[in-house]
C-alpha cells in the first residue's frame, strides 16, 4: 500500500477546534445564566406595585432595609413566584431532555408518558369529590392528590416495563395509552362537577405560580439537587445512548437499567413540577430542543442548557402573564403556549441541521 | 497477556440453534485474525458472546487464564471492544464527540487536556480529521463506518473485535482501514479478530483464518491452508480457485 499522505487538518488543529467549541459552550451556558437573572430581577419589578429595580436588589440583598410593604411584596409575594418560576422551568426541561433522550423520541415530555393528565386527574379527585389520597395534608390536597396520581402513573409505567421489558416504542404507547385514560376520567369527573368546581378545575389545568410558596420552592431545590447530580454523574452513558442501543452496550452502558433509572429521576421531577403549577405545555418539549440546536447533545451541554432554558422560558412567561393586561396575571400554562411555538417554528425553519429525520 | 480462546460455546435465538460446541484454540497476540464464513453462519453472535452482550447456554470465554464471564459486564467490555459497525446517526453529536465518548469510556464528567490531545490524534490519524466538527447524522454510511473505527481504536483494550469493519468502503479506504487495524494489533500486541465477506482482503491482511459455518467452526489457520481447503467452497456453495497475484499476494476467485 503506497504511504498516501494524510488529507485534512493536523491533530493539533482538531484538538483546537474542539477547545474552542468547549469554550463556547462555556460561554453560551455563562450567558444563558446572566440573562436568566435578568428575567427574574425584572419578574421580581413587574407588576402593580411599583419598585426600583435597584430599590429590589438592595432589599434582596439586605432584607432590613426595606419598609414592611415592601417586604411583603417582594420576599412573600414575588420572589417565590420568580424563583419557582426559574425551578419548574429547570425541572421541566431537565425532565423533557431525558425523556427525549431515554425515550429517543423527539416528541417525548411529561405529557407523553401521561404524567400531567395522571396530575390533572388526582387534583379533580380533590377538587371535584373531595378526596384527599394522603390523609392529614390539610389544604395542600390537591397538590398532593396530583403528585400520588402522578407517581402512581409512573409506578404503572415501571412495572409495565418489569412485564414487556424496556423498548422505548413500548413506553411511548403505553404512556399514550394512559394519557387518554386520565383524559376520559377527567371527563367523567368533569361532568358531574358543579360550575364552581369545573371552574376551579379549569383554572387548575391552566396552571399558575400564584401558588408558589418558599416550602415549595424548597422542594423543587431539593429535588433537583438529589437528581441533577445522579444525571451529570451518568452523563456518558445518556450520550451513548443517542448512538444507539448496539454501541452505547457495547461501551458498557447498561441499558434498560439505565431507562429505568432515569425514567424515575424524571418521573419525581414532572410529577412535582406539574402538581405544584398545574398543567404547563410545552417547555418540557420546547426546552430541551432549544438547547440541542444551540449545543449539541452531549450532555455536558446538553443538560445544563436544557434546565436553563426551561427556566428562562418560563420565567420570560412569568413575565409576560402579568405584562400583558396591567393588574391580571393571566395563567402561564396558555402564554407559554402563545409566546413559545412562533419563536420555536422560527427557531426550526431557520436551522440547518435536522436531527429527528 | 496471551490471547483470547474459546471452548465449547452454545447458543440459540429461542429454538433455533446458531453456535454448536465453537471453539478454538488461543488467537496469537499482535497477529490479526480473520473470521469468515457466509451470511447468517453466527459470526456477530460470536462477537457478541465474546463480548459479552449475549449469554451463551454452554461453554466458556478465557483471556489468558482469566474467565471472561468472571468479570462484570463493564469489565469485560473494558478488556474487549467491540464495535458495532453502524450506529443510528440521528443524533446531534459531532465526530469529535463521538470518538472522546469513546476514549472516556463512561468515566467522569470532566475532559482532560491529554484526552483531547489523544482523540485529536485519532482523528488524524484515522484520516477524517475533516469530519471532526461534522455531526453523525450528516456522514455517509462509509463515513460512519470509518468513525466506528477509529472508536474502536482510541479504546485501549486486550481483545478488539471487528465486524465487517469495511463493508461499505471504497477499495482505497479498504485497504486503509484494515492496514491500520493490522498496525495497531501488531504495535499492542493484543488480539484482533475481524469478520469479513471479502476473502481476498481476508487473505491479504489477516495471519490466521477461522471459518465459520453451520454454526461451527469448519476450518481453522494459516489463509494458505484455509482458502485452498475443501470447506471453504462447500460452506460457500460455489466454486473456488486460489491463485498468487502478482505481488505474492494470494488471489481468491469464486465460479
């Protein structure tokens, strides 16, 4: 064989370029997160009562400067909004990338497994019968109501998968099959509720961070500090597992155990999510698919700029649902919805590259 | 290290039997073996019980003294690579990605400067250092191949096990690649095993043949030997003749 010489760049060259796009990467990730201040210092400002955006950051800051009302307003009323707003955003779009991820499906989100009509199904329960699953929750039935059916959704998932063992096209149908399941029984409950109740079930549906409190912004925190890690810790493995099931086994990935895992990681983080702010549509999908057309799928990209595009589109949400009309804050679950698809039908038509073909 | 051997190994997909009792004696290190035998004879279940990925229903696996099936699966795919040659190339991962999941081998987050350093020079050497920022899901079926590779390559293992690791190469990247896969045994000196259709580039680079048919192995040594046997036109079903072509090299023609 004659000693053709070697076409294309030197190594040097090659190792290179891949700095530089670490770099990038670096840089796009830094950015993603300053803006994200941005959105939720002007999420803390906006609304009826007027404030200073340096007035707000000197009563973050130092929380003995401010006046009573402004303590109210800003530490017990918006903050947690803004910040539960930033956690359910991370939670969501963390939870839609894996899902696309394990699932290899590009539709894939809370909603296609049926989580977040198991969710709406167990706050009917609550708001419609009256029933409270967990005894002794006092006023937070609904939300925990949402949660058990939500848990219990994906418990039926899991043994599902114990059954039939875990091929994604098996998951998605079955998960379909529960999404309309709960719908149907949502239905029946729907009809039987008096027009306050349909009224208050509706409004649930829509979803609201109205609800947000420092408890639960709390346990968004501490639920993505003990699964955040779990998937940084298994980052190689889920970007294996883009290549196909053949060569991420053949690198040593456990496969099914591998969905199962992360299949329960996702599971706690949508169920949370979803009973906390209601129903909200579309930034587990939209998320995760901003952050692979900016970044890539390797996770060490891909995971972190899912989470914060999560947030920043739902904290922009926040935003908008009390900009649009002064004094209403419309529901989030429709702005997202609104604002979101055009951006991301731009965002599609204006990409080179295709990745679901 | 000494090599890789193989006794008695059974499998079945349900009730169809596709490996009767296969075994062969220990693979030299830094010498490449090739493993021919017609479609659907069990050459990728052979791999894929060498590796691991299967469990077989009889027999044993021993690298050295040591028995592979001893050994978690992480282990044992850490001592023997094996790389399917096709992956589903969907993803948005570029080249370089794919090669550095390969050298990490699942391990930490973190990349080293050394482990871009060494994927760089994989690249490089594997001849698509053009490709390195490309993504998967845009590269031609040859592309990808050649990809898988130089995956398989950066990976420092005792046993490397190639399927067809040239099937939808061009004549020039051929020759190539399996030069290239020949080096690298030789250089360290572990064991290489490589399926192959094509019986002249079987004669041309490997040192050692084993034929697989029926779900056993029909004849075993030097391409000399094996190529001019009687099994290897019975397994086959055609007609073969074997001639020396003008550089010494053995020729392999089929009637």
């Amino acid at each position: 064989m004659p000693d053709t010489p070697l076409l294309g760049p030197s190594a040097s060259d090659i190792a290179t370029g891949y700095r530089k796009s670490i770099t990038k990467r670096i840089l796009i990730v830094g950015s993603a997160i300053a803006v994200l201040c941005l959105t939720v210092l002007l999420d803390i400002v906006s609304g009826p009562f007027d404030a200073s955006i340096g007035r707000v950051i000197q009563v973050i800051l130092q929380p003995t400067v401010a006046t009573t009302n402004e303590a109210v307003v800003i530490w017990d009323l918006r903050l947690p909004v803004a910040l539960m707003a930033v956690a359910v955003g991370a939670m969501l779009g963390v939870a839609g990338a894996e899902m696309q991820t394990i699932l290899n499906n590009p539709l894939a989100d809370p909603f296609t497994l049926g989580l977040s009509s198991a969710a709406s199904f167990g706050a009917a329960l609550a708001i419609v019968l009256g029933w409270s699953l967990i005894p002794g929750v006092g006023g937070l039935f609904v939300t925990v109501n949402a949660f058990v059916v939500a848990m219990l959704t994906s418990l039926g998932l899991f043994a599902f998968t114990r059954l039939r063992g875990v091929s994604p096209e098996a998951m998605i149908l079955v998960g379909i099959a529960m999404l309309f399941t709960f719908n149907a029984l949502l239905m029946f409950l729907q009809y039987g509720a008096s027009e306050i109740q349909l009224a208050q079930l509706i409004f649930w549906q829509m979803g609201s961070l109205a609800r947000a409190t420092w408890e639960k912004v709390g346990i968004c925190v501490a639920l993505l500090a003990v699964v955040l890690p779990y998937f940084v810790y298994k980052s190689w493995a889920l970007t294996a597992l883009r290549m196909g099931e053949d060569k991420a086994a053949a690198l040593g990935v456990n496969v099914s155990g591998l969905r199962l895992a992360v299949l329960a990681g996702v599971s706690l983080l949508s169920a949370v999510a979803v009973s906390f702010v209601g129903a909200i549509a579309f930034v587990g999908l939209v998320g995760p698919h901003i952050a692979r057309m900016i970044v890539g799928e390797d996770q060490r990209g891909f995971l972190p700029l899912s989470a914060l595009c999560g947030a920043l589109i739902l904290s922009g949400t926040s935003i908008a649902s009390k900009s649009i009309t002064p004094g209403v804050v419309y529901p989030i679950g429709m702005i997202t919805s609104l604002i979101g698809i055009p951006f991301f039908i731009s965002l599609i038509l204006t990409q080179r590259k295709r990745h679901w073909q | 290290m000494s090599g890789l051997h193989v006794t008695g190994l059974d499998f079945a997909y349900g009730s169809r039997p596709i490996l009767k009792g296969v075994g062969f004696a220990p693979l030299p290190t830094g010498k490449l073996t090739a493993l021919i035998g017609p479609n659907a004879s069990g050459k990728s279940t052979l791999f894929r019980l060498i590796a691991g990925l299967l469990k077989p229903n009889g027999g044993q696996v021993h690298l050295g003294d040591q028995d592979l099936a001893k050994l978690s699966t992480r282990k044992r795919l850490q001592q023997v690579c094996f790389m399917p040659q096709f992956f589903t190339a969907n993803a948005a991962l570029t080249v370089f990605d794919v090669v550095m999941m390969a050298q990490k081998q699942l391990r930490g987050w973190k990349v080293s400067s050394a482990d871009i350093d060494a994927v760089a020079e994989a690249l490089h050497r594997g001849g698509i250092g053009h490709l390195s920022e490309a993504y998967v899901s845009e590269l031609s079926g040859g592309q990808s191949q050649m990809i898988s590779v130089v995956q398989a390559l950066v990976r420092r293992s005792d046993v490397y096990l190639f399927d067809e690791p040239t099937s939808a190469l061009d004549l020039r990247h051929q020759l190539d690649v399996l030069g290239r896969i020949r080096d690298a045994i030789a250089d360290r000196q572990v064991t290489g095993l490589v399926a192959l259709h094509d019986l002249n580039l079987a004669a041309r680079f490997a040192d050692h043949l084993i034929l697989l048919g029926e779900g056993r192995i029909l004849a075993e040594g030097p391409p000399d030997t094996v190529l001019r046997s009687d099994a290897i036109a019975r397994t086959y079903g055609v007609e073969i003749e074997v001639t020396e072509g003008p550089r010494r090299d053995l020729l392999v023609h089929a009637y």
